[in-house]
C-alpha cells in the first residue's frame, strides 16, 4: 500500500513558517519567495484535508490541529536529518554499528579498550549511546546493548561479560592526613544515590561495624563517586573494574576487602537472530567476549 506521505518541500516549508510564526521568514530561511511557501503549504492543507494556519490579513496564526503537526513534523524532520548526515559520514568500504551502553561502563572499561578493536577491524566504525534502562532492540536503531543482566532482556541472545564487585577505594592522602586511620568508621563515605544501602550490606557481608552507614554525600553515577574519591571527598564503594588503572597507578588505593557478593552482571545483549549480513556485529560480539574473558583472567 502506497504510503500518504506529503511532499518533502511541503513538510519543510511548513515547519519553518510554524517555527517562525511568518510566511516571510521562512520564505527567507529556505530561500524560496513568500507565494511558494504559501503555496506549497495550500497544497499540503489541500493534501490532508485539514486547515493547519489561520489567516487574517497579511499575518498567520497556527491552529491547534496545526500546532501538534508542527511539532510531529519537526521531530520528524530532525530525525532524518540527522540519520542522512550518519550516512553521508560513513565510509563506502566500510560498516558501522550502533552500542547502547551503560554510560559509566562505556567511560571506564570499554572505551580504553576499543583501540584494539579497530586494529583488528578497521574498517568497522562503532558508534555509542547512552542507555540507563533496558529496552528492545528490535526497531530500536541500535545492533546490540551492553548493560546489566535483566528479565526485560528475555527473547534476546544474552551473553555474560563480567562482574560487578564492589570494593571501598580512596585517594591515598585520605589515608595519611587528618586521622591517619583506615578505619572506614572515622573516613567520609560516598554514596551512590540508586543504591544507598550499599555500604550497609558492605558492613554485615565483610564484618566492619560502621555506626551510620548512611552518613555521606550521594552521587547519582559511579563515574562521579570515582571522580569524588579522587579529589580526596573520601571513601567511595565501586566495581573494582571500574578502577583497575587508577589502582595499579596508585592514584586510589583499596586497603579493605573487596565485596563477596556480585552486585551485578554486565551482558551484551544481541537480537535474537543474527544472519550472515550481520559479519560487522559477529566480530564485535567476539572481541568484547574475548575482551572480557581476558580481564577475568588477568583479575583471577
């Protein structure tokens, strides 16, 4: 079935007079003369059946049917503006695939190791974005996601990476000014606002009394208790993947137990079929698999 899609210059002259509230200005926007932008939307009132501007005089006012159109059209318009400049960037020889992901697991494990990837593909370009709740991949845009293990991933093909273990970590002048103690009872601690029982079950799981484990300033991303427990604000409890480099350079130290109980597990989570047009995906899905077995490795 043919699909009722108005003409392309109708749409845009639309919404640039919309945005504009003028005939005129959107004739001059879009470089066309103030008849064109009034005849291209006639025709596509005409089009749709519906009168989308009021006219009085020589000015023009939207209509509340018009109003909500405006701003369909503009979302509309965005979109494809922005998925045109997408491919006019890819490179003719070579492939792209989209990665929703954790944002703090993208900044802190998966971007300092993408450079392997490219040497070994270097023709595949990997684009990330942002992604805090699970979703479905179908008709999302995206080729796959890395985030934690969830039942709202049911029906799609979900591969465990690794671990979430948490571990208390400060920088090391924490340690040695002021009190001078390790004691984690005398030592600021850090939350993180979506689990702020943590340093409670911290405390029952190793056996360290802490008398309030809820005093402490709150964070809503483990990417900013990080940055928080490198300025010296004080104890942050963190996945210890998160933190392997500023650990093995000294810039935090852990002198605590790490947590015995994993929090989390981080999976990649791909569409439940993957076919042979899918190559680009296949040789990701094998190298954060690879990636990640070699980390458990190195941490074990």
């Amino acid at each position: 079935m043919r699909r009722k899609i108005p003409s392309s210059m109708a749409l845009m002259a639309f919404e640039a007079a919309a945005r504009h509230g003028s005939f005129a200005r959107a004739a001059e926007e879009l470089s066309l003369t103030e008849g064109a932008i009034s005849r291209q939307i006639g025709r596509l009132e005409a089009f749709l059946g519906v009168t989308l501007f009021e006219r009085v005089g020589n000015r023009v006012r939207l209509l509340p049917n018009g109003e909500r159109y405006a701003a369909q059209v503009r979302e509309s318009l965005d979109r494809l503006d922005r998925d045109s400049q997408y491919l006019m960037g890819q490179p003719n020889d070579g492939a792209s695939l989209d990665i929703a992901t954790i944002p703090t697991f993208a900044m802190r494990w998966l971007i300092p190791r993408l450079f392997r990837f490219r040497e070994k593909h270097p023709n595949i370009t990997v684009h990330l974005a942002e992604c805090m709740d699970p979703f479905v991949l179908a008709g999302s845009g995206f080729d796959a996601a890395i985030h934690f293990e969830h039942p709202a991933w049911t029906g799609m093909r979900m591969h465990r990476l690794l671990h979430e273990v948490l571990v208390p970590v400060c920088h090391p002048k924490l340690l040695t000014e002021g009190k001078g103690t390790t004691a984690l009872d005398d030592l600021p601690r850090l939350h993180r606002r979506q689990n702020p029982e943590a340093w409670q079950h911290y405390s029952e799981e190793i056996g360290i009394p802490l008398t309030n484990p809820a005093i402490g300033a709150r964070y809503d991303l483990h990417a900013m208790l990080i940055e928080a427990a490198l300025a010296g604000l004080g104890v942050a409890l963190v996945p210890r993947l998160y933190v392997e480099t500023e650990l093995a350079l000294g810039k935090l130290v852990a002198p605590w137990p790490e947590g015995k109980t994993i929090s989390k597990t981080f999976c990649l989570i791909l569409p439940e079929s993957i076919g042979l047009s899918a190559e680009p995906l296949q040789a990701f899905a094998q190298w954060i698999l690879d990636e990640a077995k070699k980390a458990t490795t190195l941490e074990s």
